[in-house]
C-alpha cells in the first residue's frame, strides 16, 4: 500500500505504523495502489525543484524498475559539484551546465573540463538510457537536443547581460541575433575541442543547430 501522509509504498499487510513517517495506518480502508510510471514521472515533472524531482524519480525508480520514461527524466538532472568552486553558485544539479566549457572554457581546470566532457558523453545514467533503446542512435541526438534547448533558455535566454534584460525588460538589442551569436561562439569552442572526436563534435554541432531553431 501507499501511506497517505509521506506517499511512500509499504510492503506488508499487517503493518499498523508507516516505516517512513510513523503515521498510523487505517487498515481498514482500501489501500491505494502504486502509482504507474507516467503517473510517477507527472508528479515529478510538476515540481522545479530539481533535488525534489531526483528524490520522486529515484522512488518511481525503485517501484518501477527500469521503466523508460523514470530513466529519461533522470538523465537529465545533474549531480552536485561536492568541491564546488569558492565564491561561485554551483549549477551543476542542472545537467545542462555541462555545456558550460563550450561557453566558459577559461572558467574550469583542464581536469574539470574533462570531467564535464565525460559526463556529457559518457555518464553512467546515458549509457543505461542507451542500452534500453532500440535506436541508440536516435536517442542520443534526442538528449543532446533536449540538453541544447534547455542550456539556451536556461543559461542564454536568462542571462541579463547577455540578452540586454534589466529587471525582465528589453533595452534594446536585437534577441535572436545575440542568441545566434552565443550559439556560434559555442559552436566554435565545440570545434576547437581537441579531445573531442568528429563523430562527437558533429552530433553537439548539429544538436546545438536544432536547439536554437526550436
């Protein structure tokens, strides 16, 4: 059953306390059936708090193994920095900061840029969300894109001083234009990455094309 308190799933019928929260359990009422996993994946889509979504995702995970949808939904939030740098806010719970070294190189160790680079390409949750597809291929166009757009509304559209914003007014520059040259300075840097391969560089260049025409 689910505890109506905490929303966790208890296992046993004869349990009179939630092991979670400690709320009694009326077990004489009907109890609710787990949630689906489109059901689990709208409960977590509807908040923007990204650790609360990973907390609801990691449940819907445990409930339902290995579903598709839980795992695509979690490849796209990050993991925190545990050293973050001093003096500066720590965005990589946002899995599109990733893109930020194609951005910022200057700001990141070479260490730190490769780290980054392997997350993006590589992570342990991309390779499971691979592995389960029929079209690997496909898929990981599919996740470069979604990560371009959300990079360029996030960490684009959102930058004040880029974009000419202040207090969430236009003053006067050109949008599309500036967005399109962010975009190219980006591009650039994804090209001058030497430890990129073509194969890679092309997919990121591409995905970044179809972002920005989105």
């Amino acid at each position: 059953m689910i505890c109506n308190k905490c929303g966790k799933e208890i296992q046993g019928e004869e349990i009179a306390f939630c092991p979670y929260c400690g709320t009694r359990l009326n077990m004489a009422e009907k109890p609710q059936i787990s949630k689906t996993a489109e059901e689990w994946v709208d409960r977590a889509m509807k908040t923007t708090s990204l650790p609360e979504r990973k907390k609801i995702l990691e449940e819907a995970q445990r409930v339902c193994p290995d579903d598709p949808a839980i795992e695509w939904e979690l490849l796209f939030i990050g993991t925190p920095d545990p050293k973050p740098a001093r003096g500066k806010m720590d965005f990589s719970i946002i899995k599109s900061w990733l893109l930020q070294i194609y951005r910022k190189p200057g700001d990141f160790t070479a260490e730190k840029r490769n780290a980054m680079r392997k997350e993006l390409f590589e992570g342990e949750q991309l390779q499971k969300v691979l592995a389960g597809s029929a079209d690997p291929e496909g898929k990981m166009e599919e996740y470069l894109e979604r990560l371009c757009r959300e990079y360029i509304d996030i960490f684009l559209k959102e930058d004040n001083q880029l974009m000419g914003n202040i207090f969430g007014l236009r003053i006067g520059r050109n949008r599309d234009k500036v967005l399109e040259g962010a975009v190219e300075n980006m591009i650039r840097q994804i090209e001058a990455d030497r430890e990129l391969d073509a194969g890679r560089k092309q997919m990121l260049r591409e995905a970044m094309m179809r972002a920005l025409r989105h």
